[in-house]
DNA sequence: TTGTAGGCGTTATCAG
DNA sequence: CTGATAACGCCTACAA
C-alpha cells in the first residue's frame, strides 16, 4: 500500500505538499499539483482512512439509536439519515435498543468516549436527565420536541397534529373516539396524550382509558384492537392509529368480523407510508425521510448551535373516515 | 484525554506494560496488573479507538450492502447482522444500492481501500466476474449459494426448497401454478425460475409466462398481481409467493374483488413475516436473523477458509392452501 | 516479566 | 507558495 510519503517522493515534493493536493489546500503551484496528481494515478494510492481519523480526532461515525430496525418508522428514518451520512461522507453506527435503558446507556457512552461523532437519538426509553449528562461530550439531536432544551432536534408538533385529526374526526360526526399508541411513555406519546385529553375536556366529552390501545406497533397488533373492540359494551366510533402497519391490520381484522369500516369504525393512520395508500386508508403524512436528513444535518452541524426543526405534516384524505 | 502514557506514568510502568493489561496479555505482575487498572478507574480512562484502528490496520467496521434498508427482509437479515457485529465490537456501515451498479461499485472500492474490513453482500446487480475482481481485497460474503466459487456464503437452498413448495401444491391438487418474485435476476431468482421450470417439465405442464409476476417486493406489488389475475382467461389456481408481504396484499386485494383463497387462488408466501401468521397465510420459514448472523460471523473469521452454509427451512401450514 | 523505541499514515504548525 | 517536523495514541518486535 502506497502512502503519501511515496507519493511525496515520485512528486518530488514535500508530504505536506502532497496532503495539501489530496485536500484542496490552496497555495499550490499548478506544476506541483499536477505532478502529485500524476504520482497518486500511477501508484493508485488509495488514503488510509484509519490515519485521517486520528490525526483529525474524528471518527466520522455517527450514532444512531432505535428500539428497532425492522420497524417501518424507524426504517425509514434511517433510509433518510443514512442517505445524508453517504452524501457527507460519514458512516453510522445502528444501536438497536429494544428500549433497554442498558443498550441506550451504550450509545451514549461511546458518544463519551469519541468513538462516534454524534448520536442521533430517534427514540428512547431513558430519562432526560441521564440524556442530559452526555450533552457535554459531543452532538446529541433528538427526534422530539425539544424546544426550550439545549439540543438540537428534527420533530414533529404532535400535540397539534394531534388536535388537528381529533377535530377532523368530530366534524365528521364522531363523538367516541379512541386511539392507538406505539407505547405510552416516550416525549411524542405524552404530547398526543395531552392532546386527546385537552380535545375530550373542551368538547365535554367523558375520557375512557379502554379508548387507548397500548402497544400497537406492528401489523398483527391490529387484531388485538379489533378484538378489543368488538368485545365492547359501547365501543369507539372513530380510531386514531398513530402507525399506518397497525391500521392495515386493524381494517385487515375488521373484515373478518364483519366490521365496516369506515361506518362501523373510522381510522386516521399516520406516517402515509405505502401500505396506506393501496388500503386506501386515510393518513397524516410525515416525511419521515426528510427528517432522517435533517437530524443527520443537525448532528454534524460545524457551528455547534442549538436548532429546532418543526416538520409540518398534512392530512391525506381517503377511504377510512 | 488521558492516554495510555498517561496511565503508565500514573501507574509507575511502561507503556507496554499498559498496553498489556489492557489487551489482557499474559506475563503481567498481579501487582502492576493492579497498578494499571487502578490508574485507569481513577482517570476514567478511554481509549482512542482511532488509534487501536490506524496500529492495528483495521478499521472494526463491515460493510453491509443491501438494495434497500426498509425492506422486511432485508430488515430481518440486518438486524440478524447488526447483533452479532455488537457482540463482536464491530460496526456496520450500511449500503444502501437500489440495485445500482454504481453503488455497488463503491461498497467494493471501500473494501479494497481497506476503509472496511469485510464485505456482506445480501443480494445485487452486478456481475459475478465483478464481484471476483474485488476478492484479493478482502472478505467478501454472499446470501446466495456460491458453491463452487471462492467466496463464503450462507444461504438457502432455494431451488429445492421451490421444488419441495411446488410438489406440495400439485399434492394438493392445483395444476395451473404460477409464482411471484422480487426481481428476475439475481441468483436466487434464477434458482428458482430453473426450479419451476424443472417442476413443470417433470409433470407435462406447459410453461405460461403470464404465470410469473415480476417486481414483486412489498404489500402493495400484491394489487397488481390480484389485478392482473382477475383479468386473465385462464388464471393459475395457486401461486409461489417468495415474501409474505407481497403474499399479504394479495390476500387483501383478493378479498376486495371477491376472490376466494384459497378456494379460487392458493398461496404459498415466504420468509414467515409476522404478517403471515396474522394473516393466516402459509408459508415457509426462513430463518433470516439467523443467516444474518452467519454472514457477519463468516465475514470476520479469522481462519479466511472459505464455508458454504445452507440453512434449512420449513414449511409451515396455514390457511392460504 | 518488563521496558525501549520505532512504526502506523495523516494533518497541522511554523518557519522560511 | 513550500517543506521539516511534531503531534495523534496505540501496538509490538526486540532487547534485557
């Protein structure tokens, strides 16, 4: 493997003439640069990727933690993130939680020791202040409304958007409605918790925690719901079903047990990913692409300011309500 | 950051000394053992994981290429990947091609600039003489059989396993079989594609290319198919479904134009995705966590002997027939 | 069992 | 504009 000094040496040039050339340094005779680019052909060098690292104190690794890869959520927000780290050159490190406080505390430590660049949390099960203890040691950005936090992250208003599907969904004549959660706890589900329940106390109507389906991440979760429901004295009328996989199942489910949708159960899915367009269920769009860019962006932004990015979404209108 | 010299001063011993607790080597005193991890406790100690990588010429880091990172399967061979590479202190980098020559180009050209230290190839474009090209460069491992090639692999069987799916079909009394795949090329595809045609042969069937539906990746690819079958004067009463998702959405779309299944259409799906089970449909399982896991395994062996591995898989009965 | 010293390949500083 | 040279932090012959 040839290395700069080589180069160096069929230039007849200095090595740091020769890194200068390899790094678009200005202050090089055109004669030189052309001799050194002649040296680096010939010998096809190629640069040892290791020895840069070092010598800049940079890994150009970024971190990225999930509970879960295969989840089509999370799925997508690394096709976003990991499109963006190409085009900068960096590469990712994937932290599959499973929402392990232990598996969380990983990430952040290597964020601690330098062996990545910056982390980008897309969800977590740890607290804020362990999170915040790490704010020190390197770029964190987060996948949630921080606003008035000392991070920088990539979100949505979930508590408006929230409100906004909740109004939606009355005016189309529902006064039972109910939704379904990935988890309960998590910064994003508290904020459409408040939301649900702001939206009952102002329209007087009665709060009914059987409304609130836990857990429903995946397509098969659907058919819990629509057990659920179909074993329910006075069951919800509408459903906001904060994951389009889950919907599918539920309208999936809801066929075989003769119940029609939208007239016996409405649904709002949310994400519009594919499987929602040819189940033709209605959904609030999130560019979950787009923000796996911009959180990218964010962690390896050179001023290290705080920034907050809000990603406006929008109702996509078709056959479930 | 304290670094190893720091530690050695601290402790009272020479760098190499440090070094050796540290990789825990053999001939150490208990006593300055103790020295040394008492200096590194009490400075909390990191090592520069760049420098280790630049010493030792290694970069820790496999490279993962994938025509596209939120596909189920692919999702399921990564996560299978992505745990073993924890267990062993590797890092993934993962790359994403959507079947692009080129950018299976620059996967390769990272493993010959040794900027990763193995190369795992779920599936591609390119050709095999390519592939071969980049083999003095490195580890390079297949999801495919490669038996009789230089490269390791692990993989599935997929021309027995199509026959065996078949036979079990016509068992069942269907004689108009078609199947639906990915993509046509690509080794697997033309494993089974032989398969068929074999099969077909073998029992005096004509061979129908309207039988075969190409491009069928995801849920919604399993309209088209519905569609296409609906129209069609003489339609297959069975079909191949090589993933559960597409095998999924057309059972939804099947049920939309009143097409009974299996009573009119039978389905034999793949991979065993949760989806299949909620949906009842059959299908045979392949252990994809688990190849991902081999793959990684073979790519950082030490011993670089070449290995075949075939997984097994079975089928699993359900509904669909 | 221990330590010295050289090397890994770049980048950055600073004097010319 | 150019070039010595000193980091960067760790590993490992080799010598003792």
């Amino acid at each position: 493997m040839t290395n700069i000094r080589d180069l160096a040496k069929m230039a007849g040039v200095s090595v740091t003439t020769v890194s200068r050339v390899l790094n678009n340094h200005p202050y090089v005779k055109e004669e030189k640069r052309k001799a050194v680019l002649d040296a680096i052909k010939q010998s096809n060098y190629q640069p040892n990727i290791n020895a840069v690292h070092l010598s800049m104190g940079k890994t150009f690794l970024v971190g990225v933690m999930v509970p879960s890869i295969d989840h089509p959520y999370f799925a997508s927000l690394i096709k976003g993130i990991s499109h963006e780290a190409l085009t900068h050159n960096y590469n990712l490190v994937l932290f599959q939680t499973n929402y392990k406080e232990e598996r969380e505390l990983d990430a952040l430590q290597m964020l601690k020791q330098k062996q990545i660049d910056a982390l980008i949390i897309c969800s977590r099960a740890s607290s804020w202040p362990l999170i915040e203890e790490f704010l020190p040691y390197g770029p964190i950005v987060l996948c949630e409304d921080t606003r008035g936090k000392k991070v920088s992250s990539t979100f949505v208003d979930h508590y408006q958007t929230f409100i906004y599907a909740l109004e939606y969904l009355i005016q189309n004549g529902h006064r039972k409605v109910g939704y379904s959660i990935g988890r309960k706890t998590g910064t994003n589900s508290k904020f459409r918790e408040m939301a649900y329940k702001d939206f009952l106390k102002k329209n007087h109507l009665p709060f009914d925690p059987a409304y609130v389906f836990d857990n429903c991440l995946y397509f098969e979760d659907g058919e819990r719901v629509v057990d659920t429901i179909a074993s329910m004295d006075d069951p919800p009328s509408a459903l906001l079903v904060t994951n389009d996989d889950v919907a599918a199942g539920i309208v999936t489910c809801a066929r075989n047990r003769q119940i029609s949708i939208p007239n016996d159960l409405a649904l709002i899915g949310f994400n519009n990913q594919p499987i929602a367009k040819i189940m033709d269920i209605t959904t609030i769009e999130i560019p979950l692409v787009e923000i796996g860019r911009k959180l990218f962006l964010q962690g390896i932004a050179e001023n290290q300011e705080i920034s907050y990015q809000e990603i406006p979404v929008r109702l996509i209108k078709r056959g479930t309500i």
